[in-house]
C-alpha cells in the first residue's frame, strides 16, 4: 500500500506539472478552438452562444478558395526552393572535411539562433526600392531605374525561403551524417556508378530527412504572417494574414477559428503522410 | 567511437555553392549590424562609423521596454521549462502509468501544429477567461511550446542511459534523492543544457504566439520591429537587434562550448 | 563433506520470483556460509542475475524470505544492505574520476575526508590502479574499469561482494588473469563471494562451492569435484564439462549392483537406491570411456570406431552405438589408435559412471513436492 502511495506521489510530482499545463494550455485551448467554430459572431466583435455551421460554409466562398490555392503555392514553392536548394547544401557539409566541418554546422546553427524576424527584415532593408540592393545593380549598370523589388509575391516567398531554410537542412543534415560511409561504398563495390550510388543509396536512405525537412518547412510557412506582412503587397492574401485579421481587425473569431482547423487538418494529413516514412522523433 | 569517413577534399563547384548559401543566409544579418554602426539615418548606403545608436537607444524608452521584455520572458520560460520539462522527462523514464502514450504523444502537438493555430487558441482561452494579455500570458505561451523540446531532449539522453549505474549508486549507501543529486542528475546535465538552449532559442525566435499573447505593456523587440518596418526603421533598433544577435550568440555558443565538455568527459 | 564451515552469511528460503507471468526463480533454497567463493552457474535466463539482485535488493522476491546474517531483508532498500555489488558492465559513474568513484560509497557513509583517502588509496594499491586516480573511465580499458568497479565496492569492507558475471566483457587472456587475482582478493580479504556466471571453467577454478541453476531450479550445490564427478542431474553433467549420457533402464540388482540395460548393450554398475524397471540415465566423462577388442567383465556393449579427431594433447574418438547414438572417448594423444570402422567393445572404470534417474523420475518428485507445497500455503492462507 505504502509503496503504490509512493508510486503515485513520484508520478504525479514529475509528469504531473506537464500533464496540467499541457490540459489547460494547450488541449483545453483547443477545444475552445473548435467550439468557437460552431458559434456566431455577433455584431461587437464577440461570440453569440447560437451553434451554426454556416461558419463551415463560409469556407465555400470563392474568395477564401483562392486564399487557400495561394497559400498552399506558395508553401509548396517555399518547400521545394528549400528541398532543392538545401538538400546539396547538407550534403557539402556533411561530406566537408573533418578540419571544417564543425566551423560549418556551427556556421549553419547561427541563423537559427538569430530571431526569423530580425533576420527577414535585414532583406526588407536590402530589397527596398531605395535599398542597397538597387544601388549595387544601378552602380553596375544592370538597370538604369530601380526595380520595385520588395512588396512583391517574389520577396515573400523569399522572405519564406529565407527564414525557413535553415528548418529544412538541419534534419537532412542529420539523416546525412547518420549514413554509413560503408554502405557507399558497398555499393560501389556492387558496380553502381555515382549516379546509382546516389538514387539507390543515399537518396533512399535520407528519406526521412527530407520528410522531416518537408513538414518542418511547410506547415511553420502556412502560419508565417509576419513574412508576408513585412515583404508583400497588399494584393496577395494569405491563410496566415486571413486568420491574424479575424482576430484583430474584422474580429470574426467564429470564421478565424474555421480557418485555425483547416489548417489543423492540413497538418494532420502532412502528419499522417509523414509517419509511414519517418518518426516523431525525428522531428525535434 | 568516431565514425571512419574517407578523407573529404573540398570541390571547388561545392566550396562556391556553399559559400552562396551561406551568403544567401548571413547577407541580411550582417546588413543589421554593418547599418547599425552607420552614420546616415537612412538604411540605404554606408557613409561612415559611429557608435552613436549604441547610445541612442538608451533613450528610446518604449525600445529597451520590449528588449528587457524579450529577456525577461525568455529568460523566464526557459527556466520553468527545463524544470518542468525534465520533471516529465524523469517521470517518463522512471514510472510506467496509464496515461504515458498519451502524454507522450501530446508532447509534440505544439511542436508539429503551426504556431498560429496554437496561438489563437491561447488568444481565444485568456480572452473568454477575461485575462487581459501581460508578461505572464506571454511567459506561460513560451513555456508551452517550448517545454515539449526540453522533455524530448532530456529524454532522449536519459533513453541511452544505463539504469545500473543508479543501481550502483544505490547499492554503494545511497538514498533515492542521494542517487538523484550525486548520478542521475550530473547525466544527464548536458541533455538538460541543451533542452534549455532549445528553450531559449525558441522563445528568442518567437514571432508569432508573441503576437496574439503579449499586451500592449509586453511587446518584444520583435513584435516592436515588426510595428515599424512598413514605416521605416530607425538605426537604433538596427543597434538594439546587434545586440540582441550577438547576445544570443554568445550565450548559446558559451553554453555549447560547456555542454561539449560535460559530454567529453563522460 | 565433513568440512567444518563457520556460520551462515546468506540464506535463501523459498525464495520465488516472477516478472509478470514469468517465473524465473522457482523455490530456491540455499545458504552461503561466511568466507566462501560461491558461484552461481547457469545458462542465460537460468535466474542466476535475478537471484544475486534479490540478494543486493534491487529486486524484490514474489514470495519467500531471505535472510542475511540471520535477519530477514525484504524490508531494506539496497543502500541499507551490508552487501556490495561489482556490476557486469562495470556501472562506472562516467561523470565521476577513479578516485571520486572509488570514494563514492564511503562519502555516502560521511567516513572523515583524510580516512577517505587513506582507504581510498590503500584500495587503489590493492587492484594495482597507481597513478590512475584521475582517470575518467572513458579513458580507460576494460581490465581497468573492472578494478575500479572492484575496489569500489570493497572499499566499503561489505560482508558480501556480489559479482555479476564481472569478467564477461573482458577478452580470453585478461579474464583468466583476472581469475586468478580475483581467487587471490578473496582469500586474501576472507569476505563472502556470491559470483554469477555461465562460463563453466571460470567457475570450477574459482570456486569453493557451486551452485548450478536451470530454469529457475537450482539442480545441484557442491564443491568443483563434486559437481563435475558426481553431477545429481542429466543438465548438470551436460552443462559441466562434456558428457556421455545414455538413456536406460535397471533390469536387475543385487546386493551392491545394478544391471542398466541401454537400448545398445548392458552395463553392471556398483550404485544402489533403485527401483527395478525405473528408467535411468547413465552418464560418463569422455575421459573415461575405454575402448577394447576383447570382451570386458560386466559390459555388454558394443560400437563401431568411426572418426578419430586430434586435438592436440588428446585424441578424441567417436564412437557410433547400434541405434545411432554417438559417443565420445578420450584417449592420450601418444596412446595407439583403434583402426576406424572397428567394432569394438565400450567399458569405463567401475565408479566412474554416474546413474541418475531420468526427467520423468524427476517429475515424479516435483509433484510430490509440489502437493506439499499447495497443502503449506492453503494452510497459510486459511
């Protein structure tokens, strides 16, 4: 008796303090979430306790399908630049010399450890229209008058790119260090030539690397607001902004709330996809 | 227990794509600091040194409020979460109880849903509880994404980690909190360190759950940069974000660099 | 047998043990008596481990007591327990020098800082670890750790040391080196061994006494000599050594003899205790197995001589019975060998053969037992 008392004391008073903070921060936040879903709007900003669907059909509107068609482009666009231009990245440093490398992933943790914000807005100031960057290519003769660069969809999904590349190598990074040089060699033992070494080996055997880099990139850009607010015009309209609005300027939470689960859904789906290749584990 | 790598020689095709990455990544932070130490007020070209934003910004009182805010919370969450953190981590290890799959898959619903879904919802529960937002919404959203990071963390050092050197300690005279204080907690120190870097740069990083759950009193630093860009920043906060990256980094660079040494000597 | 052993240390009273519906100790009884090198020998999942952990304390017995130095311990925690243990992966604090350690269990007990060192570094002496004191055991080998892990438990001057299978990690050389010091420790310090390994030859020359385990049943306690020339049970001389063993049944006694017939032949053994017809098995040491062309008194038995293997100080012969069992026979490597495919006839030395009555036999006595049992604890229970 005595010990099962103790047994309980020592669960409670180590998972206990989690297991409250993540009931009432986090689940029971959601749950309101997904009441607030099902109530309506009322003409002070607040919540009426009438139960609707129609903020579910609202989401039928033409207007919001472009929403979703545009952020969902321009979270694809963002993950694959990343893929593409991240996967030979991880790989140049992971195959660097012994000498350098531990200079070259610390060189590859800095960013991380710089506030995304801090860091999109360094290219804001680069990109304006009075910014270096026109000064640099009017100097060398490239344009004569300078280019609208910033406020356009290309400076967001660069600001995107920007501010989440580091999110997509690092796990590549790690699923490439994770590879053992023997099995490369095997396989050129085997007669496989550097192009079949790559796609039968390496390229296989990093695959969970690339889904966590995947997920890792596009389900943070979906929600990346700030980006688009610093970088992009007025014309484009994000799932991210369409939300932040719901909440501060058209205060309609019932419609923010719908939006919030579609984006819950979304990242279900990735997360269903994502645990046949790969484990949460990885993801941290 | 070093893996045998061949001896890698650097491509010169891989150096230069290297270094463009690496430039694409380091060009806008150094453009922060190089225009911090300009003398124009415009952040347009260089036309000299001066260090006088470093002075400047002392006197912007509404700047260095949400610099100390953005210490104060990061700092305080932090702590909470590696306290509570490696608790659950411990908890996990030591007892096996009903609710463990669920508590162990919960931990990464605030590390895998956007951060925006999660940060209406804690919008959403301080409003309906007439909880106005201040320093503590602010430091009790932080710990709430970034205490998951801390268990997983501590918990994947705890995971290779052979449960006979507590029984040894044990069988040597040494009660359960003895054993606690004098083995299991110097173990898994390094993985406690980094769950707490983690912390740290997670709260440091955030944008976004700042947004919905800091006051008009408890603003960061860059929740305040994000207010001003469209209309133009001024060089101070340029010095005021040098600091705060160069601060940032020597904090977690110093507290690699001892993790590196906890873990060398084991 | 007449040896005058001084008081029980250790003793195990039916001691039973089962991790979920596993049970791995099955109604042990034994007892340790002060000063002597014992060695528990099984194969793996025998409960060998689990039995020295209920000893240490860190497991607790489903049923049953155990008593240490005539006290009942089911209520004492590791750390309350005159006993020590040398772990089989060393359980070195990583974070922690040889010396700090070493001084673990001493500064637990608050002993003064100066009588630390001093019984620390008398310690180091002991295990031959000079100069090592600030070593972190990620920089050392394997024989070293295990010193540490050594001196480190008796540093604490334990009644008992408790070893789990210590020399496990070590390679061939520097374990039979460690055996040997090991042997010497004790006897030098005269504190209480309970050794648990698998590896037979490590435990007929380390020991005093040994106790072999199978399944959770402990099969036989007695000395080396005992155990490897008069093994009590058909795993015993398997696990001990090599062994011959051939199934048979007594077909006739008399006043000092048996006559077991085997399937291939019949052989008189000077035994008694038997029952007519009871089902046997005859066991014998390939060492002790001869081989002649000429008929032997009281042996019909017969084989044919099909492989000779030389293994350097000896040759072993195989040896093919009628029904298809093989033999093995030992001879000086020197000795003339038997042309192969010889019949020959099969015979030992009177008292070299070990009759022992077959699994069937055993059975029948472990359900005997058994109803005992089941009377005892619905008494208990009632």
């Amino acid at each position: 008796m005595i010990k099962s008392f103790k047994k309980h004391l020592g669960i409670f008073g180590t998972v206990g303090p989690t297991m409250l903070w993540l009931g009432v921060f986090l689940l029971i936040p959601l749950i309101y979430v997904i009441g607030i879903s099902f109530l309506t709007k009322n003409a002070y900003g607040g919540v009426d306790f009438t139960v609707t669907l129609s903020n579910y059909v609202s989401l039928f509107q033409s207007e919001y399908g472009k929403v979703f068609a545009d952020s969902l482009l321009l979270s694809l666009e963002t993950t694959v630049i990343c893929l593409l231009a991240g996967y030979p990245f991880a790989y140049i440093i992971a195959n660097a010399p012994k000498k350098w490398k531990p200079f070259l992933v610390l060189l590859l943790m800095l960013p991380f450890w710089t506030n995304s914000l801090i860091r999109t807005y360094g290219w804001n100031t680069l990109l304006r229209t009075e910014g270096i960057i026109n000064h640099f290519l009017q100097w060398i003769g490239v344009t004569d008058r300078p280019l609208e660069m910033l406020y356009t969809d290309g400076a967001v999904l660069l600001g995107m790119v920007y501010a989440l590349l580091p999110f997509t190598v690092l796990p590549i990074h790690t699923s490439i260090e994770k590879l053992d040089p023997s099995l490369l060699e095997a396989a050129g033992d085997l007669g496989a030539g550097k192009v079949h070494v790559f796609t039968r080996v390496v390229l296989p055997l990093t695959m969970p690397g690339i889904f966590a880099g995947s997920i890792q990139t596009f389900i943070p850009s979906l929600g990346f607001f700030f980006i688009s607010d610093m970088m992009g015009g007025a014309k484009t309209m994000y799932i991210g902004n369409l939300i932040k609005n719901q909440f501060l300027s058209a205060r309609n939470w019932p419609l923010g709330a719908v939006l919030s689960i579609v984006l819950i859904v979304i990242t279900l789906i990735l997360m269903r996809l994502y645990t046949r290749v790969g484990s949460l584990e990885d993801m941290a | 227990m070093k893996k045998q790598r061949r001896v890698h020689e650097f491509k010169p095709g891989s150096v230069f794509y290297a270094c463009l990455v690496y430039l694409f990544l380091y060009l806008p932070i150094f453009v922060v600091i190089a225009f911090s130490f300009n003398t124009s007020k415009m952040n347009i070209t260089f036309e000299g040194f001066t260090l006088e934003w470093y002075g400047r910004m002392f006197e912007n009182r509404q700047l260095m409020q949400s610099f100390f805010n953005t210490v104060i919370v990061a700092g305080v969450s932090t702590v909470l979460s590696v306290i509570i953190g490696t608790l659950c981590a411990l908890g996990l290890y030591k007892f096996e109880f009903k609710l463990k799959n669920v508590l162990s898959t919960s931990l990464y619903i605030p590390i895998v849903i956007p951060e925006l879904v999660f940060a209406i919802a804690l919008l959403i529960f301080f409003t309906s509880l007439n909880i106005s937002m201040n320093m503590a919404t602010l430091i009790i959203s932080h710990v709430t994404f970034s205490m998951p990071f801390v268990v997983i963390t501590v918990r994947a050092r705890l995971a290779g980690f052979d449960r006979s050197v507590e029984e040894a300690a044990r069988d040597l005279g040494a009660n359960e909190f003895r054993t606690f204080m004098r083995v299991t907690l110097p173990m898994i120190s390094p993985g406690v360190l980094s769950g707490g870097m983690l912390a740290l740069t997670m709260s440091l990083d955030d944008v976004v759950v700042s947004f919905f759950t800091a006051g008009p009193e408890s603003t960061t630093l860059p929740l305040k940069i994000l207010g001003m860009v469209r209309k133009g920043v001024s060089p101070d906060v340029n010095a005021l974000s040098t600091l705060m990256i160069v601060g940032t980094i020597v904090i977690l660079l110093t507290s690699t660099m001892i993790q590196g040494r906890l873990e060398r000597k084991m | 047998m007449e040896q005058t052993r001084d008081k029980v240390i250790i003793s195990l009273k039916n001691v039973d043990k089962s991790f979920e519906d596993e049970r791995v100790v099955k109604r042990l009884n034994l007892e340790i008596e002060e000063g002597e090198f014992l060695t528990m020998l099984g194969p793996s999942g025998c409960g060998k481990t689990t039995t020295l952990r209920m000893i240490a304390g860190f497991e607790y017995p489903t049923s049953g007591q155990i008593f240490l130095e005539g006290a009942d311990v089911e209520s004492k925690k590791p750390n309350e327990r005159d006993v020590n243990t040398v772990f089989q992966n060393y359980a070195l604090f990583p974070h922690m020098n040889v010396f700090d350690n070493i001084a673990f269990g001493l500064v637990e007990k608050k002993v003064k800082k100066d009588e630390i060192r001093r019984r620390v570094e008398e310690m180091i002496k002991l295990v031959r670890l000079d100069g090592l004191e600030k070593r972190m055991p990620s920089q050392m080998s394997g024989g070293q750790k295990q010193r540490v892990a050594i001196a480190r438990a008796l540093v604490n001057r334990p009644r008992v040391l408790l070893l789990d299978e210590p020399l496990g990690a070590l390679d061939l050389k520097l374990r039979k080196q460690m055996q040997v010091e090991l042997k010497h420790l004790q006897k030098q310090l005269g504190i209480t061994f309970i050794y648990v390994t698998h590896d037979q030859e490590e435990a007929l020359t380390m020991s005093d006494r040994i106790a072999v385990m199978n399944q959770g049943n402990l099969e036989q306690v007695g000395t080396p000599e005992e155990i490897y020339n008069h093994p009590e049970t058909k795993f015993v001389a398997d696990f001990i050594g090599e062994s011959n063993i051939i199934e048979g049944y007594i077909e006739e006694m008399d006043e000092d003899a048996i006559w077991v017939t085997m399937e291939s032949g019949k052989a008189r053994i000077g035994e008694r205790g038997y029952r007519l017809e009871e089902m046997v098995y005859l066991c014998v040491r390939p060492e002790n197995l001869k081989l002649s062309t000429e008929p032997i008194e009281g042996f019909r038995f017969r084989g044919q001589v099909k492989e000779h293997i030389f293994v350097g100080s000896v040759n072993k012969t195989m040896i093919e019975l009628p029904n298809g069992q093989m033999l093995k026979a030992e001879t000086p490597a020197e000795d003339e060998l038997i042309p192969v495919g010889t019949v020959v006839n099969v015979y030992w030395n009177p008292g070299k053969a070990v009759v022992m009555r077959t699994a069937e036999e055993q059975i029948y006595n472990v359900i005997e037992q058994s109803v005992e049992i089941e009377g005892m604890t619905n008494d208990q229970i009632f």
